[in-house]
C-alpha cells in the first residue's frame, strides 16, 4: 500500500512565505478562535510542513500576539477612517459607539476575549494586548479632547472618560457572545452614559 505524500510547496520568496503563514494565523484565528492558532494547524491553514512554520516564527507564543495584533488594529483602522468622513466630536463619538456595539464584530470580540484569558500566560501577547488597548484608548480620547476644545463636551479627564468607554464597550461585547442581556438596547444605553461622563443632555449623541 502507497503511503499519501505532502504535496511539495510552491517555492515563494522568504516574504511571500511569511505573509502566506500569517495570513493563515489570522484566517484561523478569526474562523475558529485565537486558540485555534496552532503550529499544525496554522501548517495545514498555509499548506506547509509544520518545520517550515517554525522555520519562519520566532515561536508560537510570538505569531499568536501578532494575529491578535494584525486583527484588532485592523478594527482600529476601520474606526478611525469612519470617523475621519464625519464633522464634529458628537456626531465622531456617537457614530463610534454605535458602530463597536452593532454586533457585527463578534468575530474580533472573542479574539478580545481570549488574548485576554490567554495573556496570563503568555506575556508577549499580554504586551500585544495592553499595546491595542491603549492605541483604543487614544482614539476615543482624542474625540474627547476635540470635543471640549470646541465646547461640546464637558469634562477635565478625557483620558478617564475614553478608559470607562472602552471598559463599557468591551463588557457589553463579551456578554453578547453568550446572548446575555438587552443587545438591542445597548448602544443606547452606553450612549446616555457616556452624555452624562461628558456634561450632555439625554440624547445628545443620539
């Protein structure tokens, strides 16, 4: 009885080859989860020998931080492009609220949820984790600024307010992920949360 053979790789540039291996990290980690990231599975994902994926990764510790990083900065990117095509820090704020809680980016929030439980024990996406959350952060805090520069939000701790948003927007997240509470209602709920951190009257970011 013959014995099934790999199908030799395609010879690629060392470049090619890399982003070949990432990219199936991601494809991974968004289909199945950031657990599902695996040398033999991202191997089988690329259509490469598992040697040739520890050829190219420093470790897997290493490529899992970096999907996590490529995903939730794609997000980020994403966010401020919209923000970038609408006028004025209100009108900024809202829109970002309601766009991170429409319930369209479970896929990225449970990659949130694990690089959290797994960054207990892997420190290096545990720095990755704390590097997105932070680049998160100066994206709300930066609305907030340009909202008290003009007058339209009041308040002396933007940093404070883009920090409790931020835990606010990640809590109602995760609890989606298991159907748990109001989903319909909670962007406007976060809404007028955030109108009272900021000074507004009720429906002002609506």
């Amino acid at each position: 009885m013959s014995t099934p053979t790999r199908a030799r790789a395609a010879r690629k540039s060392p470049a090619e080859r890399a982003d070949d291996i990432a990219r199936a990290a991601r494809d991974l980690a968004l289909e199945q989860g950031l657990a599902a990231v695996t040398l033999r599975a991202v191997a089988a994902t690329a259509g490469v020998a598992p040697a040739l994926v520890a050829h190219y990764v420093p470790s897997m510790e290493t490529l899992i931080a970096r999907t996590f990083s490529t995903v939730v900065a794609a997000e980020i990117v994403e966010i401020e492009a919209l923000l970038a095509t609408i006028d004025g820090p209100r009108a900024q704020l809202g829109a970002l609220i309601r766009t991170v809680l429409d319930g369209t980016r479970d896929d990225v929030t449970a990659i949130w949820v694990e690089g959290w439980a797994m960054g207990r024990r892997n420190e290096t996406l545990a720095q990755a984790v704390r590097e997105q959350m932070d680049a998160w952060q100066r994206v709300i805090e930066e609305v907030v600024e340009a909202g008290v520069r003009s007058g339209d939000f009041e308040t002396s701790d933007a940093a404070g307010v883009a920090w409790q948003l931020l835990g606010m927007v990640d809590g109602l997240n995760a609890q989606a992920l298991v159907r748990w509470g109001d989903a319909a209602h909670r962007g406007s709920l976060t809404l007028h949360a955030v109108e009272g951190m900021l000074g507004l009257p009720r429906g002002a970011l609506a």
